[in-house]
C-alpha cells in the first residue's frame, strides 16, 4: 500500500514593494535647474516690464500736465482755445513742498486731486468780483476758483508716485515758480546714464501785450489793468495785474497765468473791458479809443 502523502501547506510570501525617492544630491541639482529657469525667465521679462514702467510714467506726467493746464486741443465753435485746468480756474500753478514743509498734500500734489485740502475749502469755484480799492474793478466779474479734483489717483493709493514709488520731481525758476515736473528713470543693466522723463508747465503763465489807440496819445490819461484769481493775493476778490509798460499807446503784463480773464482799459474817464481767453498764443490785445473823425483821416 502505497504511502499516504500530506499535502504540505504553500507558504505564502509576500512581494516586497520598494519605493524609490530622491537623495539629497537629486534634489539639490532639481532646485538649482529651478533657479537657473527662474532668472532666464526673469531676464527674459525685465524688457518687457521696464517699458510698461516706462509708458505707464510717460502717461502720468501726461495726466498731470494736462491736471494743471486743461487738454491742449480743446476749443470753441468759432476756432478759439479753451483753456481749462488748475491753472486756469486758480490763477497758479499748484504748490511744491520747500525743504521746511512736511505735509503730504504738498508732496503728492494733493491741490490737484484732494478736495479736502486747504483751498478747495477757503477757494471753491465761483464768480468773484475786482477789488473797490484803489480803483473801482467791483464790476468785473469772472468765474474762478477750485473745481476738481482734476486728478484720479489708483484706487487703494493716497499719494501720487511714479512706477518705481516715488513722487514726480518739481523744477522750479529763479522765482520760485514751478516749471516742469519730471521722472529719472533708473538705470538698467546697459545704461551708463539715467534717462528723464519731463513735462513742461511753462505754458501756463504767459505775456500779455496790446495797444490803444489814441487820437492824442501824449495828453491822453491812459491805464490799464488786467484782472486774474490768485488765491495768493487774495480769497475774496480778483487780483489786479499793473502794466508794466508805462507808454499811452501800449501795455505789456508779465506772467499772467492762461485762463479766462479781463483786461480793462481807462482812458480819459472812459472805459473799456475786453473778456478774453489767454492763452500761450494769444495775439496783442487791442484798444480802440480814436474819435470817427480821426480815424477816418488815417
């Protein structure tokens, strides 16, 4: 009889699963391949990125330019300029912080945009009158004063700055008179000297000249004045410009910002008042006091 055999019970073992990971040396060669791809990609942008820095400066001293002097290509139905802007309505430009001054509105330019800065308060936009004294101007009305703001800041923002954080850099004249503002841009990789964004504000104060014809011009008593805002001078009323060429037969003022103003002629008790829009290309302002008869003759 043939022997039983038992079946013997089959072990069973289990697969071992072996989990792969990265030494320490992987990883390292892994993270700078990163920062390698990382600075190429960077470098690849930075063009790109300085000159939106670059166009987004050129349209803030767009911006403020046009702020504190109105757009340059406005006019009325008959071809004439209409100026607008801060200059305009004020009669100055708006104020730059001396190295004394240390409040905010005066650094950010916050006459242009703030209207809970210390003019728009005590100068809002209205029609004044000219003074009574020394000479009766209290006839002379003109519309002035604070309407803006005339400026959007970014929302979020309370100061105005350029693309790199810092606020436009004033250029004043020997007066003391703001005369442009403008933007350095820093320099880049390839540059040796920083380049300047400006823009010019000279425009907005300009000369005034005429002349007034006379029928006897050395016996004739002859003076004229323009009238302008300058809440510098004066929150009430409009500030008188004197001539500054003494001649019967002429007149000359300096300095008078562009905007909506009055020039008056007196001559011999009578007056004259001419409402004018000034403007850097305003041509001579004339006054016409010759009899019929006269100029007739000539």
């Amino acid at each position: 009889m043939a022997p039983i055999c038992s079946a013997q019970p089959r072990r069973f073992i289990p697969h071992r699963r072996f989990r792969s990971g990265l030494t320490l040396l992987e990883l390292m060669v892994v993270l700078v391949i990163l920062a390698i791809v990382a600075t190429v990609a960077v470098q690849s942008l930075q063009p790109q990125v300085d000159s939106e820095r670059f166009d987004s400066a050129a349209r803030l001293l767009e911006e403020i330019k046009v702020a504190t002097l109105g757009p340059s290509q406005k006019f009325q139905l008959d071809g004439t300029p209409i100026v607008s802007g801060f200059v305009a309505d004020v009669g100055r430009f708006p104020r730059i912080a001396t190295s004394d001054e240390d409040s905010e509105e005066f650094l950010s330019l916050g006459e242009l945009w703030s209207n809970e800065n210390q003019l728009a308060i005590q100068f809002p936009f209205q029609f004044r009158a000219g003074p009574e004294q020394p000479v009766d101007y209290s006839t002379i009305r003109l519309p002035c004063g604070w309407r803006g703001p005339y400026l959007q800041l970014p929302i979020g923002t309370n100061q105005l700055v350029d693309p790199w954080g810092r606020p436009p850099e004033p250029v004043v004249d020997e007066t003391g008179t703001l005369r442009q503002l403008q933007i350095t841009i820093p320099l880049s990789n390839n540059q040796t000297e920083p380049q300047v964004l400006a823009a010019n504000l000279s425009g907005g104060k300009v000369e005034v000249t005429g002349k007034v014809l006379l029928d006897r011009p050395e016996s004739a008593t002859v003076r004229i004045a323009l009238l302008s805002p300058d809440p510098n001078s004066s929150l009430t009323s409009l500030a008188v410009y004197d001539d500054e060429d003494k001649q019967p037969g002429s007149f000359l003022f300096r300095g008078v910002p562009v905007g909506f103003r009055a020039i008056v002629a007196d001559v011999n008790g009578k007056r004259e008042i001419k409402y004018l829009q000034i403007t850097p290309n305003s041509p001579p302002v004339v006054f016409d006091f010759q009899s019929r008869a006269s100029a007739i003759n000539e």
